[in-house]
C-alpha cells in the first residue's frame, strides 16, 4: 500500500483538529487506493494559511498556489487531464473571501473536483481577523469593537449556485469524515466538503460548537437540503441557533 503521509514533522499548534483532517484524508485516500484507484492519479491544490500546510504532510502531487485560488488552480489541472482526481484545500478565508468567486462558479459549473474548506471562522494565521463566515460580536485586533457584519451562510450559498454535493463534517469524527471525504471524491461533479474546525488561538469562541452539532442521515432531497441550511447562520448558540446539522446535506443522484 502506497504510504500517504510524509515523514515532514508538522508545524500546527499541537492539539489543532488540522491533525485530524490530515488522518481524515489519509484514510479517504487509503481507502480509494485499496479500491483500485492510482495514487498517481491524486493530485492536490492549496493556498496560503494554516489549512495550507497540509501540503507538505500528504504524499502526493499537487501545487502550493496564491491565497484563495486553490480552487481554481484545482479546476485548471482537471481541465488539463480529466483523469486526474483533485482535491482542493481552503481555510474560510481563501475560500469565502478571496476566492468567493471561484467557490460559486465552480458549484455553477459543477466543476469535477472536491474542495474542502478548513473553517474556523477567522483568518487564524495573520492574527485572527474576521472572515466571510465570522459571528457577529466577535472581537479581534481588527475590530476591537466587535465584529458588526453577519455571517455568510456557504452551504447555502452552493445550494443557490447549483452545487452537487455538500457536506459539513466534524473533524473531531476521524471515521465519518473520512467516510464523507471519499464518498465526495467519488462524486461526479463539484463536491463541497466544509470542516468546521478549532483554533486554539483566535476566535476561541466558537470552540463549544461541537455540543450542537447533530448527525442527519444522508440526504438527496434539495428542498430538505435548504431546511438543513437554515438550521444554522454560522453564529454563535446565544443568537438562539441551537443545531448544526452534520454529514452529507446534500447529493444530486
């Protein structure tokens, strides 16, 4: 069996959950392979940010790109040879901010590639500022008044821009992501992968989601998949949003 991770020692926080994505994937890919797929076949695209650095921990061929254009980097090597089978990684930032509109063309298109987006809620590696899907209140060095604006909901956005399958996962379930991982890698179609992870430094307030997150049964149901997505605004519990709907929201078959 083809060894997927590096021997690079990893540079996250110890205890950051981009531990547990990186294992997620590993067994997602591990487990494609055991299944005929070639590791050569793999190829992976990042940016810039904590999420980023799964790169260099993932034996596999890819390209290190610009903040917020993993994706499209991603759409382009499959344009370039569709029997590639590309995974693109984002944090929330890169993916919600500045590559937001990659992220909608790609549902509109329904690009075949999978994106999964590392969320925390904050641009975790330049200090903490506020990103596309940050709660309302939330204080940091770039709005030491509270952050004014309200969240973006994503799942909602690829639900409105034609995405073909969306997911949320918790990576603190190792077993399940994984499972959605590979599930969405066999997708024929833009598959959109969204972690929502911890920092252990900034935006530490949203590290107490995980107590609402519930498990929902696999779904095809688009009209399903909207009431799934109102369940949650990305803030916090005291706006009186009180589940987060985890697993496969949706799937076209």
């Amino acid at each position: 069996m083809a060894e997927i991770k590096t021997k690079t020692k990893p540079t996250w926080c110890p205890g950051c959950s981009n531990f547990l994505i990186l294992e997620s994937v590993s067994r997602a890919v591990q487990s494609l392979i055991k299944q005929g797929w070639k590791k050569e076949e793999f190829v992976i695209t990042t940016d810039i940010g904590c999420n980023s650095k799964i790169y260099d921990y993932l034996n596999l061929s890819g390209i290190y790109g610009l903040h917020g254009r993993s994706l499209a980097t991603a759409v382009g090597v499959k344009l370039g040879n569709p029997k590639l089978n590309v995974i693109a990684f984002q944090g929330d930032g890169g993916a919600y901010d500045e590559g937001i509109s990659h992220f909608i063309h790609a549902c509109k298109r329904d690009n075949n590639v999978t994106l999964l987006v590392h969320d925390n809620q904050s641009f975790s590696l330049t200090t903490g500022q506020p990103t596309a899907t940050t709660q309302e209140g939330y204080k940091s060095k770039a709005s030491p008044s509270g952050f004014k604006e309200k969240p973006l909901n994503p799942i909602k956005l690829a639900l409105a821009s034609g995405a073909t399958f969306i997911a949320r996962c918790n990576p603190f379930d190792v077993d399940d992501t994984a499972r959605i991982i590979e599930t969405a890698v066999k997708h024929r179609g833009f598959s959109f992968v969204e972690v929502m992870q911890k920092c252990l430094i900034f935006n530490t307030g949203i590290n107490s989601l995980e107590k609402l997150m519930h498990k929902v049964n696999d779904n095809n149901d688009e009209e399903k998949a909207y009431k799934l997505a109102d369940e949650w605004d990305y803030n916090t519990a005291e706006t009186g949003h009180d589940k987060i709907p985890i697993g496969i929201l949706y799937e076209k078959i």
